[in-house]
C-alpha cells in the first residue's frame, strides 16, 4: 500500500520557516520541502545533519594541486626543460615561484569542477531526468511542505492551516 503524504503550501519564506519550527515542535516528521530558490536556516530548522562537502571540496584541491605540481615538473623539467628568461630548467624548486598562479588555477579548477560532479550524482541529477516535485508552483513562486499521513490526518491539516498554510492536498506517495 502506498503511503499517504500531506502537502501544504506556502507563499512566503518567513512563514515556511515558522511553520517547519512548529510542526517540529509538534514531534511531526517533515518528509520534503520544495522551495523556489534556497531559504537560509531551513536545513537547521528542519534538523538535518550538516554536510560534508566541505570536506570533499579541500580533497578535490589537493589532487588539483598535486595534479599541478606532478605536470609542471614533468613539462618544465623532465619532458622539455627550456631556458625561459634565465630560469634554470634542472630544478623544480627553483622554478616555483613561476608555477605559483598555475597550482592556484588547477587548484581552483579541480575543485570547482569536482564539486559539481559531485553534487549532480550525490542528488542523482543527469541529462533527460523527469522533475520529481510535486507541483509546478514549487518552480515559481510557492513553497511546499510534505508530511506523512499516519492515520492523522485531522491534527495535521489544523496545525498546518495555523501554520499559514494557503492550500492543503493529499496524495499518494
């Protein structure tokens, strides 16, 4: 049997969130929330763990800057060494302040390029992928809020339309 969620609409960021701190406070469980654009503190108010792209991101730095110190030694002083304004060709260390901007950039590079592959298959989104928000509005100018239904329904739809709630569904999950 598929489950029953109860969908409540917003139109207003500040209400959302005075809502998720209610039905929170109610011990109710927030299955999803579709917003138009990100809402700061929603992840707190609804009490989600913290992420760990952070951590992701410095690691995909340092192979960045390791990928840009193994290819510039590798260039410049094993491949093709050249004479280049004086700059003695023998000798990495030597060299690295010219290299300086370049590790930056691959550094940068590799991490901002990673991190979006990153967040594309942890949110599993690729090319040609069906929309999973419930509703349209969700994409414009409404917020929505679903919560399971367990047989309370009556309790949830009061507190929700206390909440500031515009409209309120029920649909199968």
């Amino acid at each position: 049997m598929a489950s029953k969620v109860i969908q409540a609409f917003y139109d207003d960021d500040d209400v959302l969130m005075h809502a998720v701190k209610e039905v929170k406070a109610a011990k109710y469980h927030i299955e999803e929330i579709f917003c138009p654009f990100p809402v700061h503190g929603l992840d707190k108010a609804m009490g989600l763990a913290p992420t760990r792209i952070a951590i992701a991101s410095f690691i995909y730095g340092c192979i960045g800057f390791v990928v840009s110190i193994v290819m510039m030694n590798y260039i410049m002083i094993s491949d093709w060494p050249q004479d280049i304004g004086g700059k003695p060709s023998f000798s990495y260390i030597q060299n690295m302040p010219a290299f300086v901007p370049i590790m930056f950039e691959l550094t940068i590079f590799f991490a901002a390029h990673l991190m979006v592959i990153t967040f594309y298959l942890r949110s599993r989104l690729w090319p040609f992928k069906e929309a999973e928000n419930p509703d349209v509005r969700t994409t414009d100018d409404h917020f929505l809020m679903e919560i399971e239904v367990h047989n309370n329904e009556k309790e949830l739809r009061e507190l929700l339309l206390n909440t500031g709630a515009l409209e309120i569904n029920i649909s199968d999950k």
